[in-house]
C-alpha cells in the first residue's frame, strides 16, 4: 500500500509512481501521480517532497519543500 491523501472536499487519493524514459534525451525519469483508485503502481511519499491541494478543484499534487 502506496501514500494516501484525504482532500479537504474528503475524496481519498493514492499516489502513484512510474518511470518513463524520455524522447529527447533517452534518460529515464520517475513521474508521480494520484489516482482516485488504489493501483499497482503505488509508491510512498518521496523524501523532500510535500502534498499541495489546488484551491479550486481539491486535486493534490506534490511541490518541493
């Protein structure tokens, strides 16, 4: 079981992880996203990283700290 997150509308959201190898370069990359369902791909929060909620929509989303 990956990182979950609750929003402030109370809608849970998983975070997910993937490595995808980029085009332009070749160099391969981690990308995180949140999903509304639970996947394979779950992963836990990564170090140095917060979650952040868009203050329109309730999507969560991760900045720097």
């Amino acid at each position: 079981m990956g990182y979950a997150h609750e929003n402030k509308k109370g809608t849970t959201y998983y975070l997910n992880c993937k490595d995808v190898t980029l085009k332009s370069t070749g160099r391969v990359q981690r990308i995180y996203y949140f999903s509304k369902d639970q996947r394979d791909t779950a992963c836990d929060l990564p170090g140095g990283k917060t979650v952040v909620e868009n203050d329109k929509t309730g999507l969560p989303f991760l900045k720097g700290k």
